[in-house]
C-alpha cells in the first residue's frame, strides 16, 4: 500500500525508471535471439593452432556448425583435427601469403557450394616485437602489420563475395589495444587499424545484409602473451641499441622492464579465454551481433573506460606500469635546481 502511494506521488520519476527498465530488458530479450540452421552454416577461422581461434573452432563445431579451422602449420591441423569432429575441416593457411590465401579460398568455395560462407573470424595475430618504440625499426612494424592488418584485409575482401552470397558475418579480433595505445611496435597500430578497418567495412556492407563485429579482449594467456617470446624478442632489440641510447635508459632499465611487465602481466592475464570465444559465438548465432564486445573484466572495467578518459589522466596513470628511464630521472632531478644549470644537462652519468 505504500509503495502504491509513492509510485502515484512521484508519476514522473516512476515513469522514467520503467521506460529505464523496459529498455534494459528488451536489449537483453533482442540480444538473446538467435539465428536458426546452425548446421547448414558454415564458419571460416584462422589462427587455429592455439588460444582463442583454437577453442572457437572446438567449441562452434559442438555447437553444430560447420567449421572450416585454417591453421599456420601442419601439426597445428592435426591435433586440433583429433580434438573436434570429423565434420571440423582444417586447411593450413599463412595470413601473410597471398597463394596461401587464395588456396584457402577455393577449399572453403568448394566446402560451402552455394550457400557461401556464413561466418569468417579473422583471429590469427602476433604481438612481437612489442616494446619501447625507440628500439623498433621499420622491419619490426612491418612484421606484426603484415598479419595483424594487411592478412586481415586481403583475407577478407578475398572472401567477401562468399560472404555476401550467404548474408553472413565478419568478426574481427582487435583488441583494447586498439583503442588505447600503451606499447611501442607495431601490435597496437595494427589494432587501431583493424578496428578502423572494421568500421568502414560494417558501413560499406549493410546495404548486403553483412554485419561486421569488433572483439576488443583484454589480457589472457595465450601465445601473444607469453613472457619467454616477448622478453627473448626484447633481448634482441635492447641487444641491437647503441650504447648512448642504452645508457639513456641505465643498465638496470631492460631488468626492471622485464620485471614490471612480468608484473602487469601476472596481474592482468586471465586464463579463462572461453570469455573471449563466447563473444565471437555470440557474434555468429546472435539474430543482432553487437558491433563491439569488450572481453574480460580488465578490457570492460579498465582498459576500455580508459580509452575515453583525457589523455593526460591516462598517461599518468600508465606511466605508473612501467620503469623510468635514468635520463628521465637526471632531468627531473636538474629541474628544481636553478633553470641556470640546464644547459649543463648530462643525460649519461657514465
Ligand atoms: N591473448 C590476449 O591477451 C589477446 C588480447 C587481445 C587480442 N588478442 C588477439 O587475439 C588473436 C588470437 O591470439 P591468441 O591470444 O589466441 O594467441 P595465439 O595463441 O598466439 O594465437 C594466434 C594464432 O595465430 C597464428 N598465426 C601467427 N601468424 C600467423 C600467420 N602469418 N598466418 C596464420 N596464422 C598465424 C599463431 O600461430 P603460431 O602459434 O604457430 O605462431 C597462433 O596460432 C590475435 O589476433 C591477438 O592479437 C589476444
Ligand atoms: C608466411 O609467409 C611469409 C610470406 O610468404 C613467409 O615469409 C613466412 O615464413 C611464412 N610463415 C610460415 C610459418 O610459413
Ligand atoms: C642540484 O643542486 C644541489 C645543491 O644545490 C647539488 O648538490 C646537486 O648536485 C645539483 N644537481 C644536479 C644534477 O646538478
């Protein structure tokens, strides 16, 4: 009965906290619908051979479709072969060699006949080499955008007309690295790059009834973020410094560099990578995919509302994550005395 009389006496709070809810819950009733003939569709993956393309290949083909897992290397195909259905088909595919891709085309041309392709996951990635941008040279970028980006463009726009015969999905795998920038390499332009890619191509094929998703994860452990590639890789570029700019940073730079990335890491990574594989499903069973989906707690309560803070809070606040270089600390130190000493600035201590 009270509640009756507070529900009359406040009308037009009552009013807005219902359309609130009535949103709320549609948007939930949309987002669970779900496409039918799961087992007349077929899937394309690539990356197969570990982590998240991996698990998706397994767990769409229990799901029923028709999966079609294209891996890097021979035995990448087998095991994965002798973990799923014989339905699951695998093909080898480099992202990075166009005869590579156009191989894999007419496999899953020949797969599919006439009813296209209905989905096509474009997962396979690297994240080496990934550091300090001023370690990197021009080869370093190219190595991680030629498969991050350039495989992922050539390897849609190749399998765009199977696509378009079935009015299926793309799903691309960025990352929040995409959105916030916070490590030197090629890794994180080619993931603004992807989602750029992404957006264009959602906007181009609506009109073809193609719906293009966005997989933004946060960290887990998989092959990309495995310590002993990343520091060995490191090693070689901190190898191939001059000694001015070694010194730069002080010999004790490149360990605690190591240390406070094994820490970030260890404190980020999750190993539930099913968080990420249930947001690519979602986007080929969803009857509306969403456009993006933010995977982990850390990519949807961190790294993302990061992204929309001000700069200046975000690079205080990653600045925290990382170790100061020594030629940092001798100018801070120089600063509060007099301006006068300045010019006496000695970046090596040595
Ligand atoms: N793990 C994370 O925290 C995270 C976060 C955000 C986004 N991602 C993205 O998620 C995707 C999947 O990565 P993952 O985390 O599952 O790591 P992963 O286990 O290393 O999987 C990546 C797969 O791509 C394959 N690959 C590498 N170069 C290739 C090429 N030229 N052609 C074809 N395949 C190639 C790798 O094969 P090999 O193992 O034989 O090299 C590997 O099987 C990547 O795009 C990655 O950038 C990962
Ligand atoms: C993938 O293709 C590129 C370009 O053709 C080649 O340099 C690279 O070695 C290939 N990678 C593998 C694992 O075959
Ligand atoms: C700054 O000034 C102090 C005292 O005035 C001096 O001892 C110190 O060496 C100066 N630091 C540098 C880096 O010049």
């Amino acid at each position: 009965m009270q509640q009756k009389t507070s529900f009359v006496s406040h009308p037009v709070e009552t009013v807005i906290l219902g359309t609130i809810f009535s949103c709320i819950l549609l948007w939930f009733i949309r987002d669970g619908l779900r496409v039918e003939g799961i087992e007349q569709k077929h899937v394309f993956v690539t990356g197969c051979d570990t982590g998240f393309g991996n698990l998706l290949a397994r767990q769409l083909d229990q799901r029923g479709f028709n999966v079609i897992a294209s891996c890097l290397t021979d035995k990448g195909g087998q095991d994965l072969q002798a973990a799923s259905s014989p339905k699951l088909k695998t093909v080898l595919l480099n992202v990075t060699d166009s005869q590579s891709i156009e191989k894999a085309v007419q496999f899953v041309q020949t797969e599919v006949g006439d009813k296209g392709l209905w989905g096509l996951v474009n997962n396979a990635g690297r994240a080496t080499p990934i550091g300090p941008t001023e370690w990197m040279q021009k080869e370093d970028f190219n190595k991680v955008l030629d498969v991050n980006l350039i495989g992922l463009i050539e390897i849609t726009l190749k399998f765009l007309p199977l696509i378009k015969k079935a009015r299926g999905r793309v799903v691309n795998v960025a990352s929040v690295m995409g959105r916030l920038a916070f490590a030197g390499g090629g890794y994180c332009l080619s993931k603004w790059g992807v989602e750029s890619f992404s957006d264009s191509l959602r906007r181009d094929m609506q009109y073809f009834g193609i719906k293009v998703s966005i997989i933004e994860p946060g960290f887990f452990k998989t092959g990309v973020t495995s310590l002993a590639v990343i520091e060995k890789d490191l090693q070689r570029l901190w190898d191939r410094l001059s000694p001015e700019v070694r010194d730069s940073y002080g010999v004790q730079y490149f360990d605690k560099y190591l240390k406070a990335q094994s820490l970030s890491m260890n404190t980020f990574c999750s190993s539930d990578i099913s968080k990420v594989t249930n947001c690519m499903e979602h986007a080929l069973i969803a009857k509306y995919p969403r456009t993006r989906y933010g995977a982990g707690w850390d990519a949807k309560f961190f790294w993302l509302p990061l992204s929309y803070v001000p700069s200046f809070i975000a690079d205080f606040m990653l600045r925290a994550l990382l170790p100061t270089p020594d030629a940092s600390r001798q100018q801070i130190k120089l600063a509060f005395n007099s301006t006068d000493n300045l010019h006496k600035i000695q970046v090596n201590p040595h």
